[in-house]
C-alpha cells in the first residue's frame, strides 16, 4: 500500500493528470495504429501463403503427370517424393502425397501416413481446400485422372480421384519476427512520448503552481468570518482563459456568502449530530448494538466518552446500562458507578428507596492495543451531563446521559439538552420495539397461556420429526392428549381457573418427557407429545407417567374445593400406524377418543384392526365429500357479525357445510379431507355461487366475509370465475371480502401478492384471519393492502383474565386503527367481554354470543332503533 500512494498522489497533481493523458492518448493511438498495421501485414502474409501452396501444389502435380507420362516404375515414385520432400525440407513448406485405392488396386500400397478426416473427404468429393489452423496454413490438393492416364490406370475414369497432396506451411517464424520489429518500433516512440509529456506536464504545472500559490497565501489568514470578508480574489491570473474563467465564477459566489456569511458553528453541528438518530429496521435484531452504532457514529462528530440508559424494571428497580467508546480501567468504571449513584440519589424520583439492580458496562469500539484510558473524578462530574424523569416513558426508560467534552462549554449545553431529548425518546422507542418484537417471535411459535408450542409450530415439528425418522431409519411416538370434564371446570370454576388449570397441566407434562421430547398445546384443553427415537413400550410408559403426575396435582377452586385433573391419550407409532404426518395425527386422535370411550382416564394404543378401520372410515369420508359435491350438496351457513357501537348486523361470515341424510355435517369433519384429494375449490366454487344466488333472491344489501384456502392461490381461474359469478347473480364485489386464515402457511409471498392485487383491482376487499397467531401477519400488513383484521380469538377470550392477552389485543387494535384497517373481534362469548371488546374501539365483533350460524341469511337491522340498547338476542 505505501508503495502505490506517492504514485496515487503524484497522478492526482495537475502535472501528474496532464502527463497522464498525453500518454493514455498517444500510446493509445500509436499501439492502435501499430496493432492495425501488424495485422493487416498478418493477413496479407497468410492470402499470399494460400497462393504460393496454390503454385507450389499445381506446379508439383504437373511434374508428376510429365513424369508419368514417359511411364514410370515404383522406384521412379518414390524417387520423385523423396525428392520433392528433400526440396522443401529447408523452406516452411511441408508436402504429403496419399495414394487412392484404385491406384492401390493395381499398383500396390506405399509408405504413407495415416489419412485424417479432411483426407478422407478430399478423396470422396475431389474438391480441393484450405485449412487453417494458428499460424499453418494447410492446402489438400486432389490428384485427379485425365483421360491420358486412361491408359495406364485401366480401373477409373477422367476426374476421378487418384490420390491427394497434403501441403503444409507454418508461417509462425515468419509473424514471430513481425511482432517482434513491431514492439521494438513501440518502445522506442513510447519512449519519445513520454519525454515529451513530462516537458509539457512541467511547464504546466509551473504555471499553474505559481498562481495557486499566491492564492493560497491570500487565503492563510482568514480565521473568522471577519476575514472572509476581507479577502479580495479578482487579480489572480491562472495563464489560462478556462481556469481564470472557472475562478471568476468562484469569486463571484465568495463575493456572495460575505453578505449571507453567519457563524453558526453550534447548529451546524446540531444538525448533523441529530441526522445520525435514524431507526432502521435493522435496529430490531440488538437494540444495545444500535447504541454501540450511534456511540461511534457521534464520535465521528464530537468526543463522547460515555452514553449511559436507565430503565425502569416494572415495580422492582432499575437497571443501568453504561456504554462506553473505547475501554477504561477499571477504577474509572467504579468511580463512574459512584458518580452515577450519587447522581440518582440526588433526584427526587429515584429517593423512594427503589433498587438499583444491576449496572451492565459495553464497549462500543474496543481498543486495538495500549492500556485502557483513564478518567479522573473531576473529568466524571465536568463532562457528564443528565436526563432525568418523574415517570417512565415508552420502553421503561427514565432517564439518560452522556458524558463528553461539550459538556464544559457552558453554550453548547443547549446542544446537549436538545441532544438528550431526542436520544431519551429514540433509546426508549428503540428497545419498546426490541421487546415487542422478541414478544411477537416466541408467541409465533408458543402458546401464550402454557408457553408450550402451539399448533402451527406443532405441525412444523411433526413433519420434521418424520422427515428425521425416515432418515435415520428410526420410530417416534405421538401422543393425543384431551383433559377430561374440563369444560364443566370452565363453567363452574370460570376462564381465570380454567387458565391456571391448563398451565398446571403444561407444567405436569413438562415434568414427565425427557429434555428434546416436543410439547404443544393443539388447542383449548388438546395437547400434543412427541416423542422421538422411541418405541411403543416407552411411549406407554410416559403416558402412565403423566397420569400418575396428574394424580398428585391439585388445584384449590376458588370456593376453596379441591379439584383433580384426568386425562385420555391416545398413542400412534411411526411408520407402523401412519408414515405422514396427516395418517399419525388422524391415528392419535382417534386413539384419544377411544381412550374417552372407554371411561376417560385411560390410555389407548391401536391393534391391527383398528388401524384398518380408521382408514376405512377416512376412505367413506372421502366418499361422502365427492358424492356431495358431485350430488350438489355443498350448502352454505351464515354467522352475524355486529357493529360493535349499533349493534346492527351488516356482515355475515359464509361457511360450508355438507347436507348427508337430512342432517349437516360442519366443515371440521371434512374439509381436510377435501383439501387432501384436491376438491376443495370445486366445493368453494359451489358455495359461493348458492351463497351469491340467496344474496340475490333475498335483496341482501350486507357484506360478506368468505373465506379462502391456500389452494385457491394456485388456480389460476379462481378471481376470473368469481368475477363470472358475481355478474351472474348482480352482486357488488366492493360487498365481498375474502379471508385469509394466518395459520395457514403460503410459501410463496410474491404469488400471494399478485393474488391479492388481482382482487382488489377486481373490487373486492381482503382480510386477515385469526390475525396475531403468527408472526407473518405483520409481514402480511406491510406488503398487502389489507381492508379488515380478525383477531385471533383466543386473544379475545382470555384478555380479560390475562394481561399478555389484552396488551396483543390493545397493539393490535391501535396498529389497525393508525393503518385505517377495520377490525373485527372473533369468539365472542358473553356479555362482559363484548363490552370490554366495544371500550377498545375494535370495529365488529362475531362469536356464539352474538348470533350462531344458520342457513338463511339476514337482513341488517338496527337494533338500537328498535330497543334504545345492544340486544344480542335479536341478530338471529
């Protein structure tokens, strides 16, 4: 690197620019013109090489033919190459004569190489040609019968093919020295060039020099803006009329700012401190790096020794971090944390005897060598400067400091109080945002009331676990669990028991697998284990494991009664009952039910016949769905949603059901099947054109909610239909939404995205479902333009008994209301939560207490008018 600096610098000077462009362009020019001139004496070479092995080879050929002629024996032949090679063998011409076979025929076979393909082809068509290869020219000349050689050669006929002459020539010594005068010739005026590029870069840079100099002397002792306006620029001459015309430019606009010029040092530096206080995303991954970040990026501009963040704890103290630029010692550390304590003690919201929990020290830009510096006591308490608050702001934050130099200037103290604010509110937003968004990961894949794994994570596991187990070669079990009588727990006890009931539960499954099994909670009071590398005697043993810790738990109910907990669990082995995840689950399941069936409490493994008899019943559910939609028995279901302030019903949300002898059979008994034999959309199709088709006899003036699987995604017909039958039955596409459930995992964003532009440039509205249950609905509201959320609705139904639960919902409802996106409220199931549902400004709301589904369709009604209240009753 040192060695390419001065050379750097010097082609950065005038001299150094002007002698480089002299010789960029004159070596340009000249090996332009010299590698021109050498290939076209190349080529010019070559054309008259083809024409001398033109010559050479027709001349060659005639002395053999005035040879043969006068008859000649084998001894003759012979001689006559022989010679004709000897005659070449100093010259770069190289010569091969081939006999044919007919004269092989009559005359015998001669000493000759073996033939290439060109040989080969020159004797079939008897056309002559010319190869090159490199610097070789290669003539392959046929030797073709006359009507003399008749005579002699009794097997052929004039034209024909007697043998063929292989002319070589290598021109290579010949370009070689071509080349090489060239290059001679190109050194010798590169030379010349360059002496006279350095006598002209010289003198220019002589002159040139000479007025830059003297202006620079006028320029030396402008120190304040006094001076500036003192300094006179017109008399300079830079010899040539563009730079003097640049420079009269330049003194105009100088001539300019001394009538605007202002010392205004402090804001400048102001501002450019405040630009660097920029949240990006990538602040979410570390909000602690992003200090370290902006530490040394305010270094950049002003020497800040210290940054330190105090943060309130919720009720049990606070916690300090210390972040310093570059590593101290020790005893500055200490000497700091006694400043830092004196300090807060000296604030009247910190003399409440509230602890100080833990003072955490980073290093921002860890010294590459020497000792770590040292700061005295006195540089601590004259250059820190404090933030302090009466109550914690967004994050916890409470107070904030910076220990720097500007600190002892008493002027730009005003900097720093402004600095301090913005910095208070950036920290705390910072790490809110930090929390929040490590709240919002482990929720994706846990449940929020038992910290288990939930469903969707459940899923993701179970196929990895087959996928590891198909690997390897090895078992796992799945056990079902299902709480049993736990709904009359619920009823008598309320949700707030029954919580802690579950999470008592979580707790007795914890104590009873071993470290790597998996546990999730399916759903309500169904949880779920799997148990990898194990047998079936194993897996029995866990589950008598878990009765037998369940027996031992014991919960006091509020009325002070002692309340236990049984279970029924169902267990299925891979591969022997099912080898995908969709045939385990199914065999577990319905193991756990065979597990009730049989007294609860109980354990359930399944024999031979009963694994083929669950298939048998999943094969005629297969049947029952194909012959209803082939039979057009798909009919749809309509749920009431209400507005939360009217009470009127204005939305319905469509369903599907199945009719099978005079009774309806809910979509959670066959849609996954429908989805598994890919005939899902055919029964949307169904249900939205009998649903579309009521709408229009009924003159439903509503909206409808209609949800969509991810299989509607990939047909490519699906909006084009729709939009068909929309036209058909008169109805408005701005009054259909369609739902997207988050649970559902859809791969590929950039299809769902063109899907979802595609719908709203129909005019039809898009909605998230169950939105909270998965990280990806934030995804989903960054990038699609989403009209309606549904919140996920255990959220809904356990916000009143959990703080976590009510603080998803309040961000929820306030992120939609910011966004101008609607909200609607799902599992609605008393009165009490319905009011706390409308004090939170949610939108819409839909639950079993509100209305339940039903095959007709109503009409909106406004309840209000018709009692002066919100009557539940009256929606149905």
């Amino acid at each position: 690197m040192s060695l390419f600096r001065p050379i750097r610098c010097f082609f950065r000077t005038l001299k150094g620019y002007v002698l480089a462009a002299i010789m960029a362009v004159s070596l340009t020019v000249f090996f332009s013109v010299t590698l021109t001139a050498t290939l076209l004496y190349e080529n010019i070479i070559h054309k008259l090489a083809e024409e001398s092995s033109q010559t050479i080879a027709q001349s060659t050929f005639n002395s053999m033919f005035q040879v043969m002629r006068q008859g000649w024996t084998r001894e003759d032949l012979e001689n006559f190459i022989a010679s004709t090679k000897d005659v070449m063998s100093d010259s770069s011409y190289d010569i091969e004569i081939y006999r044919g076979e007919k004269v092989r025929v009559l005359f015998g076979d001669i000493e000759q190489p073996e033939m290439d393909a060109r040989l080969v082809q020159a004797f079939k068509n008897g056309e002559e040609a010319v190869v090159k290869t490199g610097d070789v020219i290669r003539r392959i000349f046929p030797l073709k019968a006359r009507n003399e050689c008749i005579q002699c050669h009794v097997n052929v006929k004039a034209g024909d093919v007697l043998g063929v002459m292989d002319l070589r020539q290598n021109l290579q010594p010949i370009s070689d020295r071509v080349r090489t005068n060239n290059i001679s010739l190109f050194v010798l005026f590169a030379c010349l060039i360059l002496a006279a590029a350095l006598v002209i870069s010289a003198y220019l840079a002589v002159v040139i020099k000479r007025s830059m100099e003297s202006f620079r002397q006028r320029l030396a002792p402008v120190e304040t803006v006094k001076d500036f306006k003192k300094l006179q620029t017109a008399d300079f001459d830079f010899y040539f009329d563009e730079f003097n015309q640049a420079f009269r430019h330049v003194g105009a606009l100088m001539e300019k700012l001394k009538d605007v010029a202002v010392d205004k040092e402090i804001l400048e530096f102001e501002i450019r401190l405040l630009s660097k206080f920029i949240i990006t995303s990538d602040v979410v991954r570390d909000w602690r790096d992003f200090i370290k970040d902006l530490l040394v990026d305010i270094n950049t501009i002003i020497t800040a020794h210290t940054l330190v963040t105090i943060f309130q704890v919720e009720e049990e103290g606070y916690e300090l971090e210390v972040f310093w630029y570059q590593s101290v010692s020790d005893r500055s550390k200490q000497e700091f944390e006694s400043y830092l304590h004196q300090q807060l003690k000296g604030n009247s919201h910190f003399q409440n005897g509230s602890l100080i929990l833990s003072i955490t020290h980073h290093i921002a830009s860890p010294d590459t060598g020497g000792e770590p510096r040292h700061l005295s006591q006195q540089d601590i308490e004259l250059q820190t400067k404090s933030l302090l608050l009466e109550a914690p702001k967004i994050g916890g934050v409470v107070g904030i400091g910076v220990q720097s130099d500007l600190a002892r200037d008493p002027i730009r103290h005003i900097v720093i109080d402004g600095i301090l604010t913005t910095l208070l509110n950036l920290v705390g937003s910072v790490k809110a945002i930090y929390k929040y968004t490590k709240d919002l990961e482990y929720y994706a894949t846990r449940d929020p009331l038992t910290s288990l794994h939930n469903q969707r994570m459940f899923k993701e596991l179970l196929g990895y676990e087959i996928g590891r187990a198909e690997r390897h070669h090895q078992k796992f079990a799945l056990l079902m669990l299902d709480m049993d009588n736990f709904k009359l727990v619920n009823d008598r006890y309320g949700h707030a028991f029954g919580d802690h009931f579950l999470q008592e539960f979580a707790h007795v499954l914890e104590s009873a697998v071993r470290p790597g099994d998996m546990l999730a909670r399916y759903g309500g009071d169904e949880f779920t284990i799997i148990l990898p590398e194990a047998t079936e005697e194993q897996a029995h043993l866990v589950a008598q494991r878990v009765r037998l810790n369940l027996e031992k738990m014991q919960l006091k109910s509020p009325d002070d009664a002692v309340v236990h907990a049984t279970t029924s669990i169902g267990i299925a082995m891979y591969p022997h009952h099912g080898d995908n995840a969709r045939d385990l689950f199914l065999m577990a399941d319905n193991m756990m039910y065979k597990a009730k069936k049989q007294g609860r409490n109980a354990i359930a493994l399944p024999d031979e016949d009963e694994v083929a008899e669950v298939f048998r019943q999943v094969g005629a559910k297969n049947i029952m769905v194909l012959r209803a939609l082939e039979e057009k028995r798909v009919v749809p279901f309509f749920q009431p949603i209400v507005d939360c302030q009217s009470g009127e019903v204005i939305i319905h949300e469509l369903l599907m059901r199945i009719e099978q002898d005079g009774k309806i059979v809910p979509a959670g008994e066959f849609i996954d099947i429908a989805e598994g034999i890919g005939v899902v959309h055919k029964m949307d199709y169904m249900l939205i054109e009998k649903a579309f088709d009521q709408m229009n006899q009924q003159s439903y003036t509503g909206k409808l909610f209609i949800n969509l699987s991810p299989k509607s995604l990939i047909v490519n017909e699906f909006i084009t239909h729709i939009r068909q039958l929309a036209q058909r039955y008169h109805i408005v596409p701005e009054r259909i939404v369609f739902e997207l459930t988050e649970r559902e995992t859809v791969s590929n964003l950039t299809l769902l995205e063109k899907f979802v532009l595609d719908l709203k440039l129909e005019g039809f509205s898009f909605a998230i479902d169950d939105f909270g249950s998965g990280f990806s609905s934030f995804h989903y509201i960054k990038h699609f333009p989403i009209d309606v959320i549904k919140i996920e609705g255990e959220f809904i139904r356990n916000m009143l008994q959990d703080e976590k639960y009510m603080a998803f919902v309040k961000s929820i409802v306030t992120l939609a209301q910011n966004l101008d996106i609607r909200t609607v409220a799902e599992f609605i199931e008393d009165e009490e939560i319905m009011n706390a549902v409308r004090e939170l400004g949610i939108d819409f709301a839909q639950g079993y207490h509100l209305g339940m589904p039903g095959a007709i369709l109503v009409q909106p009604i406004d309840n209000q008018k018709n009692t002066g209240e919100f009557i539940p009753g009256n929606i149905m």
